[in-house]
C-alpha cells in the first residue's frame, strides 16, 4: 500500500505541475486537492479494514 500512496503522490505532483499551465489553474489545483484527499482517505481505509480482518481471524 505504501509503494500505490508513493506512485500517487508522484503522479499527484505531477498534475499540479501541468496545472499550472492552464487557464484557470486555482480550480484545477482545488480539484486535485480534492482527489489527493478522497483517495488518501480511501487507502487509509482499505488498510484500517484489512488489519481489523488480520486481527480477527488470528483471534478467533
């Protein structure tokens, strides 16, 4: 999990970069933003899940 948040944080990078050509760059950063902060979010719950999983099934 830790390389995918890596890869996406490097590729997050990037488009904030690119973004900074376009038009209007202010609403495509707060876009990414928004993005960075929903997939974060998903990651940090695919791993909470799978620990609490791996907790279970060794205890039980």
């Amino acid at each position: 999990m830790l390389g995918a948040a890596l890869f996406w944080m490097s590729l997050w990078i990037l488009a904030v970069i690119g973004a900074l050509n376009f038009y209007l760059p202010s609403l495509v950063i707060i876009a990414l933003v928004l993005s960075l902060a929903w997939t974060s979010e998903i990651m940090r719950n695919v791993v909470n899940i799978s620990v609490k999983q791996s907790c279970c099934f060794v205890l039980s």
